[in-house]
C-alpha cells in the first residue's frame, strides 16, 4: 500500500485522519503525500474487502498506531470509520501487548543522535459486523 505518491493532500471526510493528514504536513508536506497514499489505498483495500463480506459476517483486522513525525496515527479508528462507510458496525477493539515483540522499545526516527522515540507496543484487533 502507498504504491502511488499524491501530489496534493486530500480530505476523506474522516475528521480524524483529516486533522493528522494536515499537522504531518504541516511538519513535513512530502512525507504526508506518503502517508495519503497510504490510506488512499487501505481505503480501497478495505472496500475491496467490504463486497465479498456477506450480511452478519465478521471482520478482524489488526492494526497498530504508529507514529509519523512524532504524531500517532490512530488506525484502529481509522480502520472503524473506514469500515463503517461500507455498511460495518463496530463490535469492540481489543488491544494487547504485541506479543514476542523483536523490535527495540524506542528508536530515532529522526535519525539525530539522542532524540528518540517509542516504538509500537500494543496491537489492536478491531472488530466489525456487515449489516
């Protein structure tokens, strides 16, 4: 996912991921083009997704929330409104602990000796019900 680069930030009418489209470009106007196209094709994937689901069927999709210019990403509640847009409701999210973690707890994103930052620790399964 994120195959093709965009050139202008877009609005999903998701106010969450409009606001964190918006202060990462702020920070960063490339890496936020990164980030759209990220979505843009998650979106599609879950559409994809979406038609072959029938009534009352299940989805669980794990996801993690993780950081881009030190602004976290909810994708858990991406992942729901995204879903609920294709006639989804939302059945509960767990969250545990990433299990058998071989990831540091902290890493330097910004590749500036001294300044680093905590990695993913928890995973979100998010699960959904077709109406």
């Amino acid at each position: 996912m994120g195959g093709i680069r965009k050139k202008e930030i877009k609005n999903f009418g998701i106010k969450l991921l409009d606001e964190v489209l918006s202060r990462i470009a702020d920070i960063d106007k490339n890496r936020a083009y990164d980030v759209l196209s990220f979505y843009m094709d998650y979106e599609k994937s879950i559409n994809n997704v979406s038609k072959v689901i029938k009534r009352n069927g299940i989805v669980a999709y794990v996801v993690g929330n993780r950081k881009v210019k030190g602004i976290e990403i909810p994708n858990d509640e991406i992942t729901v409104k995204f879903f609920e847009r294709n006639g989804f409701s939302h059945i509960k999210t767990v969250i545990r602990e990433i299990p058998n973690k071989r990831m540091p707890k902290r890493n330097s994103p910004s590749n500036i000796a001294g300044i680093t930052d905590t990695t993913m620790s928890h995973e979100y399964i998010v699960i959904l019900k077709k109406e």
